[in-house]
C-alpha cells in the first residue's frame, strides 16, 4: 500500500528488525522510542551503543525536521525528527 511516511508507537519501536526492515525498504518512518533504547550513529556502526536519550541531547537544534501526516481530532499529527 502506497504511503508517505511509516507511522509507529514505542511497541514497535523496541522490536530492531521491525526497524531494520523499514531501513531495508528506504520507506521513512517515525516511531516511537524508549529512552534507553540503544542506538548507533549511522558513521559509527558498528561501534557502542547510546541511549536514544544520549543521541537526542547531542544533536543541534538546526538537525531536527518537523514531519506532519495527518488531521487529528485536535489538530495536525506531528512529529520532530532528524
């Protein structure tokens, strides 16, 4: 089914074959994250893992995008990523 972005919760988002499987596809994607959930930056792999926390404190505020997908109830749904 054709989309715009991929939308999903922190239940998906702790599972990193889900992940890896919309990497694979190169379909964009926003999904929610426990912050203690280990990342890798992408030059560093496969080098030590961070917090989520860890990375999104780091980052500047100029690397971050806003993605919006729907109206909602109360208002657009959104989302900031990077």
């Amino acid at each position: 089914m054709p989309s715009e972005v991929v939308v999903a919760d922190s239940g998906y988002g702790k599972y990193p074959s889900f992940l890896e499987g919309l990497e694979d596809r190169k379909l964009p994607y926003v999904c929610g994250l426990e912050s203690t959930f280990g990342v890798r930056l992408p030059e560093e792999r496969p080098s030590p893992l961070y917090t989520a926390e860890e990375v999104i404190g780091s980052l500047p505020q100029e690397a971050w995008q806003t993605v919006s997908w729907r109206e909602g109830t109360k208002g657009t749904l959104w989302a900031s990523k990077w």
